[in-house]
C-alpha cells in the first residue's frame, strides 16, 4: 500500500492513506521506511501520514529526522484523511474475531 501513495490520481493516494490509517499502528513499520523512499511523493505523503498517527512516538521523531523530509505542503490526499486512526482494539469486532 504504501507504494500506492504514489499514485498520480489523487482519489487512489486518498482511499490508499484511510485504509493505511485503518490499519492503525500496525502499517507504522512500512511508514517509516517510506521514508526512505526513492521516490519525494512516497517520503513526504507517509512522513505526512505518521505526523497524522503516531506524533509523539519516539521512533517516528527520530525516523523523520533521519529521514530530512519537510512537510512544506501537505498533498490533497493527505488532508482528505485527517481523521483519527481507529483504537487499536475495537470491541464490536471481538465477536467476529473470536
């Protein structure tokens, strides 16, 4: 998925990064080493993307400071999925789960 944040349709980047964030913590791995990306557009939508759900981690500050990539704009898609990622337990799903 986190290939897909480069996608030159926006929609696509969008439905891409809210199902990165529905996944919660468990997609911050593959984040912080989009950072490291080769390509600008992957590096600064999942430094966007971590900044949006694990701000004050101490692996996704030293990742980002590593990493050197500066947030100046934020892409459209980013901002469309400001929205807070799920807990990572969600109670209706147990049954289900179980």
């Amino acid at each position: 998925l986190v290939a897909m944040l480069a996608d030159t349709e926006t929609r696509t980047r969008a439905v891409v990064a809210v199902a990165i964030k529905r996944m919660g913590k468990a997609t911050l791995g593959a984040l912080l080493n989009g950072l490291f990306s080769t390509d600008s557009n992957v590096r600064e939508r999942c430094a966007s993307l971590v900044t949006q759900m694990a701000p004050n981690e101490a692996r996704v500050e030293a990742a980002l400071k590593a990493s050197g990539v500066k947030l100046d704009e934020p892409d459209d898609a980013m901002l469309a999925v400001r929205t807070p990622p799920p807990s990572d337990f969600n109670p209706r799903l147990a049954p289900a789960m179980g």
